[in-house]
C-alpha cells in the first residue's frame, strides 16, 4: 500500500508538467492537433491509409501509442497522459520487484530494501513525462519479464512484446534478443516455440516483403539517428552505466548454474553485450534505460529465492548499491531529465493536496 501510495503522489506531481517546444511531449501536442476525433475509425483510416506525420511522427509505425494520443486529444489533455505514463513506469519497475519479494518462501527485508532502492532510482521522471512512448513500451516489456521469472517463457509471452512494439518500435530490438537465446535454449518447448515463431515470421516476410523492407528501412534510419557522437559529460554517463552493467554481467554469468532461470539470464547477456557494444553512441542512452531496470528484476528474484538465513553474496550486495549510487548521481547531476518545468510554483504543488483535505474536513465537520 505504501508503494501505491508513493506512485500515485508522483503521478499526481506530473500531472503539473508544462512541455517546452524542446520537449517530445510539445511535439505530440502538436501531433494530436492534427488528429481526427471524430471516430476512431476514421482515425485509424488517417493514420493507415493517409499516413499523415507531424514533426517526423508516424502513428502507422507504433499503434498502440498513436491510438492513446487519439483518446488523449478526444477525451483529455497531455498531463493525463503524462501523468499516467509516471504512474505505469513506476508501478512496472517497484511492483515487479515487490512480487519477487512476497513470492519468496522466506523474506529478508535487507534484501528487499536494497533491490527496492536500486530500482527505484532508475527513473528519470521529466524523460518519463515527455517521452511516454519510450518508457510504456518498456514498462510492458518489464511485466512480461517478470511472468517469464515466475512461470517461465510461454507463447503468452510474446504479447508483452507485441504490444511493446506497437508503443515504440524500438522494442523489435529487445524481442529479437528475447528470441535468439532460445535458439539454444535446453528446453524443447522453447526450442519449438522458437522455431515455429521463425517458420510464422519467413513466411510472412516472403508474402510482404516489400512492406517489410520498408519499414526496416524506416526503423533503421530512426536507430542510425541515435549512433552518433556525445558530449563529453555524456560519454563518463556511459561509462559509469556501462561499469555497473560490467558487474552486472560478471554476476549472471556465475548464476547461469542456475537452470531456472537460465532462459533469462541468457536474454539479459545478449542484451548487455549489445550495450556495451554501444557505449559510445547516443542510443546507448536508450537502451540501458530498459537493461539496468530488467537486471534489477532478474537478479532480484534470483536472490529472494535465496534462503534468508544465509549471509548476503558479494553481488547482492555490490549491484543494487551500485545501480543506487549510479541511480542518485543521474538524479543530481542530469538534474535536467530529472525534475520537469511545471505549471505552478512547486509549494504550490505540494500544499495544494492539504488545503483541499482541510476545506473537506472542514466541510464535514460543519
């Protein structure tokens, strides 16, 4: 309960974001001025068949958002949008985490409270609350992660990374890493799943090749947008994530032993090495918003299933306090992705929930 409550306080601070004309939300804004409301089957026919793009956004490449900014710009405003985004990044982050703990036979609040701080500091609200499409497609990846831990790698699964994708597409980048490690999987269920998803995919690749292609191609010149050079400040950034992703790797690779958890743990070094791969170039920025996150999840549940009355391991230890350092330097000195503009002076924000409760209570009483 305290963990809703922290949430839902956030959620309610966001809902005072203003965008900047610098901010992704300025250009959605923008975006959804050009929307047709009227129904949302006209809406999907603009955005299928006109294919109308505002600022380089393209509602046909990622659906599942396009259709939320339909609903945003009929029935609300971009501060729900906004805010609901912060609501759903945390819940996916710190309630995973708080159900690997109560899904352990025996709890360690140590524990608890280490993986909890690491993963709550993982968030940078303001690039929540401009860039909502980024970070709910990977809060959707992250619940599908977490039921994968708990009940293993099923064909529901993939779902989680269908809609994802249709978030940001960016996604594909994750669910082609999910799949490969199941090429070698030693499960035969995996294995066959694998195989029949790549009989599926081939297929429908030969039958629209040429829509396909294009749209690669697309998503690959938006990708390549992001391999460029960095500043100076960004590029030390990613080479302290890229240290504690190091650690993070050196740790799952001792846990491999560990068959149940195997499947995971091979996605999660795909992934890794892929960033490290990466680390001088803007993308990297992106990518390890989702990998440290996930890592905080994998490596969670592997330690709550530790039995509480041993002593904590060097990596329980040394990784969530070091994803929590790295989580509260970013906070400080990237302060920037950090707090947002907002629309009211912030002890405005924050005295405004007590004056209502006290003119209700009043009301009340009298």
């Amino acid at each position: 309960m305290t963990v809703i409550v922290f949430i839902l306080g956030l959620g309610y601070l966001g809902f005072f974001y203003e965008p900047r004309t610098i901010d992704d939300m300025w250009r959605y804004m923008q975006y959804m001025s050009y929307i047709d409301t009227s129904s949302l089957k006209d809406f999907l026919r603009q955005i299928m068949v006109e294919r109308f793009s505002v600022h380089g956004l393209d509602s046909s490449q990622w659906p599942g958002s396009g259709v939320l900014l339909y609903l945003t710009a009929k029935y609300g405003n971009y501060r729900i949008l906004s805010a609901c985004a912060l609501i759903v990044t945390y819940c996916s982050r710190l309630l995973t985490v708080q159900g690997n703990y109560l899904s352990a036979r025996r709890q360690n609040s140590l524990r608890y409270s280490l993986w909890m701080g690491a993963m709550l500091v993982t968030v940078l609200p303001y690039m929540v609350l401009s860039g909502f499409r980024w970070y709910l497609s990977i809060s959707t990846l992250m619940v599908g992660l977490y039921f994968e831990m708990n009940h293993g790698f099923r064909l529901r699964n993939l779902w989680f990374y269908v809609l994802a994708a249709t978030f940001h597409p960016a996604a594909l980048i994750f669910t082609t890493f999910r799949l490969i490690p199941l090429f070698i999987s030693k499960n035969k269920s995996e294995r066959v799943l694998m195989y029949t998803v790549t009989i599926i995919a081939t297929v429908a690749g030969i039958v629209e090749r040429n829509r396909i292609i294009q749209e690669l191609t697309s998503l690959s010149t938006h990708f390549f947008a992001y391999v460029r050079s960095i500043s100076t400040i960004q590029l030390i950034d990613n080479l302290i994530n890229c240290a504690v992703l190091v650690l993070v790797l050196i740790a799952i690779i001792q846990l491999r032993k560990q068959y149940q958890y195997r499947s995971t743990i091979n996605y999660l070094i795909v992934l890794i090495i892929f960033d490290i791969v990466m680390f001088t170039f803007d993308v990297f920025t992106r990518l390890v918003q989702y990998t440290i996150p996930a890592s905080v999840i994998i490596l969670s549940q592997i330690s709550f299933s530790n039995k509480s009355s041993e002593k904590l391991k060097v990596w329980e230890l040394l990784i969530p306090v070091a994803i929590f350092l790295l989580g509260v330097l970013e906070l400080i000195v990237i302060s920037y992705q950090s707090i947002p503009p907002v629309s009211l002076p912030w002890k405005n924000i924050l005295l405004t929930p007590i004056f209502n409760m006290q003119s209700w209570i009043w009301g009340v009483l009298h």
